[in-house]
C-alpha cells in the first residue's frame, strides 16, 4: 500500500515550457485534490476532483489544467509555466461522501517545481 | 463559504512548555476538524482530528479541544520537544450537499527552544 504518490519529484522547466505532474493513489479514495505551496505560506487548492469523471476549480486555478484519468490517478498540467507558478505541488486524497462525517486526507511527497 | 483563521502565525517555546494553537471556523454546519503538522521539506500529515460531535480528544501530548457555541477548535501540544518544531495547519470540513475540499488555516511555525 503506497498511499499518494507523486512524480515527478524535482523538474526545472523555461518560461513556456509544459509539462504535467502526475499523482496516484491505491487507496480506493473517490475525492482527489491539487494544492500549491509557496515559500512560508499556507496550502492553496488549485482543482479537485469529486469522484472519476469530475473536476472543479479551487482558489487558484489559472494556469493550470486537470484530468481524472480514472478513480486512481488525477494529473496536474501547465501548458505554459510562468515563473509565478514555481511552488511545491502537493496531491491529496480522501474518501468522502455526501452529507456524512468526513475522513484523513492524505497527502503525497511533493513535487518541487522551478520556472526560470 | 466555509472560512477558518489560525492564530498564532508563529509561536516559540522553551522545551517542556505547552503551546496552543487556535483556530476559528465559520461555517456553523462543519463537522469534521483535522490538525497537519508539516515538517521541514515534508509532506503535511494529519496528527489529529475531531468530530462535531465531540469535545475535547488526546493523544499522549496532544490534545483538541472544540467550542461549537463559539466555533473554534485549538491544537494543545504539552511537554514539548525539539522534534515538535514544525508547521502546523488546521481545517475544516464543510458539510453540504456535495462533496467539499477541507478549508485549511493558513498555518502556525512553531518552534521548540531546547
């Protein structure tokens, strides 16, 4: 049991460059999460993803692009990275449902990602 | 929607004190309040959480405390230690008719002085 994982863990990428961070879990969560986090701040929700087939913004969605490829696996994609955008990246995932208490959100390692 | 503010953004603490964190909630329909600690260059991981339908919670030196009247929740943290240093966040979970994304604090570094 892996829990999240995350690849890649480090990328460089130049201005306009693009490329997609790729999350996964094993734990049969419906709910997926991506959150950014920039030096000395707090976690900021970028999109999530409900259950297989749904997605939806967070606070900070420009920029940025998301699949839910199928209940396990939920991908980050920038078509054309800023420097703005250089953060770590986080993926989460937790089971939830409607109206009932929730349960631990689960977070992968990370990826450190730098736009020059 | 759901706001929740986390007080202190940075706390010190002689090793051995008690440090307390608090959190407020707005949302008075949310019912699930996780704590994170973060570790430095780390992922966040949950160290406790707790439910609408209860009070206060512990394990070992930590402990949550909920105020549903007031809405707000605090992380206590007795007999600290160096390991304790870290960032620590909380959240909540609003309860509507659909799923919603935790709501989390904006965190607190809390740094242990041995």
């Amino acid at each position: 049991n892996a829990g999240v994982t995350q690849t890649p863990k480090f990328q460089v990428l130049k201005t306009g460059q693009s490329m997609t961070l790729q999350c996964a879990q094993d734990m049969n969560h419906n709910s997926m999460y991506w959150y950014r986090q920039d030096p000395g701040m707090g976690l900021r929700l970028i999109y999530y993803s409900a259950s297989e087939g749904t997605t939806d913004k967070g606070e900070v969605p420009n920029g940025y692009n998301v699949s839910r490829l199928n209940k396990r696996e939920f991908s980050l994609r920038l078509e054309s990275a800023a420097p703005s955008q250089t953060s770590v990246y986080f993926c989460a995932s937790r089971y939830e449902t409607s109206g009932r208490s929730s349960y631990e959100q689960y977070f992968g390692p990370g990826t450190r990602l730098t736009v020059t | 929607g759901e706001n929740v503010e986390q007080h202190p953004s940075t706390l010190s603490v002689q090793e051995g004190d008690s440090a307390v964190i608090k959190c407020t909630y707005s949302d008075s329909a949310s019912n699930y309040f996780p704590w994170y600690k973060q570790e430095l260059g780390k992922r966040p991981q949950l160290i406790i959480d707790i439910r609408s339908n209860v009070g206060e919670k512990k394990d070992q030196r930590i402990a949550v405390t909920l105020n549903k009247t007031a809405k707000h929740f605090s992380l206590h943290i007795t007999e600290t230690q160096p390991e304790d240093s870290a960032v620590y966040f909380c959240a909540a979970s609003p309860r509507n008719s659909g799923n919603t994304p935790l709501v989390f604090g904006k965190g607190t570094r809390l740094s242990v002085i041995a």
